[in-house]
C-alpha cells in the first residue's frame, strides 16, 4: 500500500481505473450474425441447420450463394443471427 502514496503511481492507476470503465461501459454488444459455410446442396444445407441453433443463436432458412457475377449458383448457405 505504501506504493499508492506516490502521486504518479497513484494517477497511474486511476487512469487505468477510468479507461478500463470507458472501454467496457462504450463497448458494443457481441453479435453472433454470420453466414454459414457453403453447401454443396440444399439438403446438406438444411441437415446442418440444426447444428447452429442453441440459446443464443438460431439458424434463417438456406439460400443460395452464386459466384462473383451471379451467372453460377455455387451451393446454400443459411444466416445464423442472435436471438434478441
């Protein structure tokens, strides 16, 4: 405690206190949304559906994913967002 009694220890750690609060108290929310990976098929697509539902999270329905010009459907893929 004797560490304290010194002013620029102590304005070290007050410092820290207070930026440590700002950073947790400002932080935003973690969200889980993402895609799913690629599947090859839409039955392989809504099989692992189910994979990606728990408390916080639930599976949307599979659409497909086309290649960069959309000329080329390349599988399914569902969004996994968090339950609000």
């Amino acid at each position: 405690m004797k560490a304290l009694r010194r002013p620029r220890l102590r304005n070290l750690v007050a410092a820290t206190s207070v930026a440590s609060a700002l950073v947790l108290g400002l932080a935003a929310p973690a969200y889980a949304d993402y895609t799913s990976p690629i599947y090859s098929t839409l039955k392989a697509c809504n099989e692992a559906r189910p994979k990606y539902n728990s408390s916080w999270t639930k599976p949307q329905a599979c659409y497909p994913m086309y290649n960069w010009d959309g000329s080329k459907r390349i599988g399914y893929a569902f969004l996994v967002k968090t339950r609000g």
